[in-house]
C-alpha cells in the first residue's frame, strides 16, 4: 500500500485510521527510514495530539478562542520566525517594548516610558523572576546592615500559582502558606500578616484564585503591610500574581485598586494567553520602577558590536506570542475588551441561576469576580463531582473537579471558565447535559432499589 494518500498538504484522521492504523509507521518508536508524505505525517500527529471534542466546550482554563480567519494572515507568518540573531533580537525589542508600556498603563506604573519588565515563556518563570528580584532585594538590605540572610521566607496563599512553591524550592526560601477563608476563599489576611518578620522577602497576593476567580482585598492587604513595614522599620514588598486576573480585570472592574497604584506593590506578574489571539507560552513581570530588579541579576550579553541587558531565563525562543499579544493590543480597543468580559461575566450569572434552579448544588463563587463558575452539592449524594465530571466529558465537556482546603477542612468543587466564545445557547446545552446526567444518576439509584426489593 503506498503511503502516499494524495499530493495535498491535508489532514484526514479518518483516512488514517482506516489505512494507516496496522502500517509499521504508525507504531515503530524511532525516525521513519524514508520520507512520508505530508498528509501522512499530518494524519499520525492529529491521531496522537488532538483534542478529542469541540473546543468550546472545554471550561477547564483560560484558553484563547480560535483565530478569525482575517486574523490567520497576520498571525501564521511569525509562527516559525525565532528569536536567535542580533537582528531578531533587537526586532524582538521592538515589539516587546511597546507590549510593556501598554501593560505598564494598564496597572497604573507612572509614567510608562520608564517601566521595566519582560516577557517570558510562560507566568511560572515570571514569577521566578519576581521571586529572584526580591530575595536579592531583601539579602542586599540585610548584609548592608550587616545582618544574617540565611533564612528567608516568602507568604502565599493555598491558592497561590503553583511555581511559586517551586521557586521557594529550589532558591532555598521557606514556604509559609496561609488556609484560605471560607468566606470569599482567599486568603487569611490576618493570618498572613502574622506570618510576616524581618526574613520575609514579600507577600504574594492573588488577583483571582484558581479555584474561584475571586479576588483576594489587595488593597486591605496593602494597608496592613504599610503598618507593619512601619512599625517594625521593615521592608517587605507586595507582589501581585494576576496570572488569571492581569488581562480582565482592567476592563472589567477598571475601578477596583490593585496594582502599583498602591505603595507596597512592587511588582505584577501575568499570564499572557488571556488575550484572545494568544495561546499559551507567554507570561509577563513588571516591577514598579527600576531600582526592584537588582543589577547583579542583569544579564549583560554582547549581539554584535551592541551591549544588551536583559533579565530573563530564556536566550533563544520564537516570537510568536509576542507578535500576537502585540497585534491584541493594536486590534482591541478599551470598549471591545471591555464588553468581550462584561459579557462573559453575564453568562456566568446566568450559568450561577440555572445551576442553582437544580436544587443539588451549592454555588461556591457565581462569577462576581472573574468569570469563574464553581459549584458544590449541598449534601453528599450517590454520585459524587469526578462522577459527575467523568459524565459531562462523554458529552464532550471539560470541568475539572478541584480540592479547595480551608484551616482543617477541605471541599471538593467544578470549575467552570467561561470565555468570549462561549454563548447563551452553549449555556443553556451544558444545562441540559447536567440535567441529563442527574436522572442518569436518579434512574441508576432506582434500579438498585427495585433490585433489591
């Protein structure tokens, strides 16, 4: 049988697995000893990568809805462009640098011509960057005062991304992670504040939790560390994690004070593919001025006959996200992001009602904050959320089932994430398939009684 299906540069998965399922080629782990063709190497991908269902309907992230077709033009071209030459480089600086200064007036940093920050590949090494910065900041101060640096630690949140826990991990930093409240989900304000002594390196701040997407009081959190920093003569600065807030609550609370407009907030680190161009492998760091980034952190690397300095793990990478999330910036306007979120908080509203309405659930977060829907049952049932979970994904859903810790309790909880593609009528489906899952659950329930009466 020859290999070659035709002289067309397509994708065919049912071709593949009605021809090339039993071939050699589909199961041999090593490189093929001849050329295949494009269709074929095409097909054996989609066979091992694809996501097995309609996109739409994974609520499991913060993911970016597909590309308009008159967007693909622009945006195809500089998927195989890297960023390796002098050359590239300093192309590369030409986009990024206004991609800053856009961020930089977003969260309020002044004048934005003066902020410093990079790109990254993705929101965990921005926020290794972050890490970097203030334990360097804090050792400097204290061997300038010629005091011991040999303990430091860093207060987070249960709810904090999960790279910080590794950057402590790996810097030698102690963890001190806060319980979250019941009421709102966040974190202990209190609790945190205590954890605090002159060995903390900053207090991370989570502008949307991960299980919720409820905003921890940043402000109110700000107004403590003030009087403690004061207090105490110390210096512990406040860093915002808004990997999943950074890109919507802008648009969506514009008035809501949480970033360098408030004194201790020193620097803000985001995930990028919040935009709806961008996919996944990008992360962004601001800091409030330069004087945060320690200069002996700055990497001074020759590209030609030019001396650049950059702060980053990441020498060699493409630019692709960067061009995207540039082209976002030039593309939306304030009132197009604005009403893209509006709109999906509203859906998540009326999600909040209809699952509600069912009379099995209890609403954990109804989407108040970021567009965030996550829900529990009232009282423990015969099924249990995996179950229910596990139901919906053979309809074609994705709602992950998470573990939410509070002191010595712990819930378990759906997320739902609710994106611009996501409409009414996709609402009123997932509604439907619930409803359908239920008295699948009911019926199962019943032929165990009638069996064993």
């Amino acid at each position: 049988m020859s290999l070659y299906k035709n002289d067309k540069n397509q994708c065919n998965g049912l071709y593949f697995q009605r021809e090339f399922s039993h071939h050699p080629l589909a199961s041999e782990s090593r490189i093929f000893d001849r050329l295949s063709s494009p269709s074929t190497a095409c097909d054996l991908l989609q066979a091992s990568t694809s996501f097995h269902g309609n996109q739409k309907l994974n609520l499991s992230a913060f993911i970016p809805m597909p590309l308009l077709e008159e967007d693909k033009q622009y945006l195809i071209e500089p998927l195989y462009h890297g960023v390796l030459s002098k050359e590239a480089s300093s192309r590369l600086a030409t986009i990024e640098a206004p991609c800053i200064r856009l961020l930089a007036s977003l969260w309020h940093c002044g004048n934005p011509h003066q902020a410093t920050g990079c790109s990254t590949t993705d929101v965990a090494d921005a926020s290794f960057l972050a890490g970097m910065a203030m334990k360097w900041n804090w050792r400097n101060e204290r061997r300038k005062q010629g005091l011991s640096d040999a303990k430091p630690n860093l207060v987070l949140g249960e709810n904090a991304h999960a790279s910080w826990e590794t950057f402590c991990r790996h810097h030698q930093v102690e963890l001190r992670k806060i319980p979250m409240v019941a009421k709102g989900h966040i974190m202990d304000i209190q609790r945190a504040i205590q954890q605090c002594d002159e060995n903390t390196i900053g207090v991370i701040a989570v502008l949307g939790s991960l299980f919720t997407g409820e905003y921890e009081p940043i402000e109110a959190l700000n107004h403590e560390i003030e009087i403690l920093n004061h207090k105490k003569n110390l210096y512990i600065p406040l860093h915002v994690d808004a990997s999943s807030g950074g890109f919507i609550v802008p648009f969506l609370h514009p008035e809501l004070p949480w970033d360098f407009q408030l004194s201790c907030v020193k620097s803000i680190t985001a995930s990028g593919h919040q935009s709806r161009a961008v996919h996944p492998g990008i992360g962004w760091i601001l800091w409030k001025d330069a004087s945060q980034v320690p200069p002996d952190l700055i990497n001074h690397g020759e590209k030609g006959l030019e001396t650049q300095a950059h702060f980053t793990f990441s020498f060699s990478r493409p630019k692709k996200q960067i061009i995207a999330e540039y082209y976002d910036f030039l593309r939306s306007g304030k009132d197009d992001f604005q009403r893209a979120q509006k709109n999906c908080q509203k859906i998540t509203n009326y999600l909040a009602e209809k699952i509600k309405a069912m009379g099995v659930f209890k609403l954990v977060s109804e989407g108040h904050h970021l567009p965030v829907l996550t829900w529990t049952l009232k009282t423990p049932l015969s099924f249990t959320l995996k179950n229910l979970s596990e139901r919906l994904h053979s309809n074609g859903w994705s709602i992950p089932v998470y573990t939410i810790h509070y002191h010595q309790e712990k819930i378990q909880v759906l997320r739902a994430v609710i994106r611009e593609d996501f409409s009414y009528e996709l609402a009123d489906l997932l509604i439907a398939d619930i409803h359908r899952a239920l008295s699948h659950f009911k019926q199962k329930d019943d032929s165990k009684d009638n069996a064993a009466a």
